[in-house]
C-alpha cells in the first residue's frame, strides 16, 4: 500500500518518528545522540523549523516541530542523510546504503500545538531507583546487590542495567558510575546480551513496569 501524501503548509505542527530498518539501534551511545541533535539543530536554523521536543529511542525518535516554510521533507531529508554518513563511518556500517538509508519514517499534522515545549532528554517518568526497586521485587533480591560488581553475572543486574536505559533514559556514562562498572563499552555489550539471552524476563518485567 502507498503511503499517503505528506501534508505540508507553512505553520504546520508535525510529529515525525523515524525507526530503523528491522528495528536495529540507530543511537548506540551519547556520542551518537549529540550528534544527532548537533545536525537537528543546525537543520532546523537553515529551513527556519521551530522545535518544540524530542524523544531519542534506542532504534528510533520522535519530535514535534512547526514548518514556517512548510518544508518538512527538506529538512527531514537533510537531518537524515547527514547523520547516516556519521553513523555509517563512525559504526563502519556496511552493505551498500546501510540500514539508516532505509529509515521507515512518518508524520502525522497536529493541529494543536504541544502542550510541552523545550527539549527533553529523557523518555520515562521512572528513575533509576524505582527500576532498581521493581527489579529488586521481581527477583526477591537486596536492591543494593544489584549495583555491585561481583554480582555482574547475575540475571538481575543485567536486566536492571538494561532496564536503566532503556526506561530511565541514563547515558551509559550514568550507568557504568551507578553499577560501578569499567567502561560505557561494558554497557553497551551488557545491553546487548542482555536482549540476546533474557528477551523474555525483559518482556515480562517492561510489562510490569508499564502497568504500574
């Protein structure tokens, strides 16, 4: 089925989301993130785009913005284009295009403005200690277990690792200082496996936060 035609005004308040093919990361680290909101700021400066927030996921993002040119497919086109060849070299992203050339992306018009504005980082209302604790109460273990280094092979320190970012929005920065570990490299292999091996519990447990 073909997408329907964009519509597109000067004034117009678009949200746009953007995800990666086969919903791969297309942010890996703060770096990445910077980077991104670096080219989103300069694009938004060049096509005279105004906006109100952002929320950067793992394998895609959501922002809120008014066109004063009514030129969203210009400034969407730019803002990914530069930061695939970015995340392409820096990741040695391989395989033709790569899989940030392929972003399936929509927006929808609202006709209301947002009722935040400025820019967030974060994407979660939870913190890093109420994950702690749900995880805690899922696993019957010492919340404060969970952030010692001799427990680093323990399901339920990865799983709250894991959980940290991807609910209480900390940077690996923030993680690797909370669960003491050596470096945001761990982090992000920690995440991983994580998602490899325990996709199961995180389901369960993302359900139960969620519900909460």
């Amino acid at each position: 089925m073909s997408r329907p035609p964009r519509i597109e005004f000067a004034g117009a308040v678009h949200h746009v989301t953007a995800r990666g093919d086969r919903r791969e990361e297309i942010f890996r680290d703060d770096r990445d993130r910077s980077k991104f909101l670096g080219y989103l700021s300069e694009g938004a400066k060049r096509y005279k785009v105004k906006v109100h927030c952002y929320v950067l996921m793992e394998n895609h993002f959501h922002l809120v913005a008014t066109t004063a040119d009514g030129n969203l497919s210009k400034w969407m086109h730019q803002l990914k284009t530069a930061y695939t060849v970015f995340f392409n070299r820096r990741h040695q992203v391989l395989g033709g295009e790569g899989f940030l050339r392929k972003l399936k992306d929509h927006w929808n018009q609202r006709v209301q403005r947002p009722k935040n504005y400025g820019q967030k980082r974060n994407w979660s209302t939870l913190g890093a200690e109420q994950v702690l604790a749900r995880v805690s109460q899922h696993f019957q273990c010492d919340l404060e277990r969970l952030k010692e280094r001799s427990s680093r092979n323990n399901v339920a320190r990865r799983c709250a690792i894991t959980l940290c970012w991807d609910h209480a929005g900390l940077s690996h920065n923030e993680i690797a200082a909370l669960f003491r570990m050596p470096s945001n490299n761990s982090v992000a292999q920690t995440i991983r496996r994580t998602k490899v091996h325990e996709a199961q519990t995180l389901k369960v447990l993302k359900n139960q936060i969620s519900h909460k």
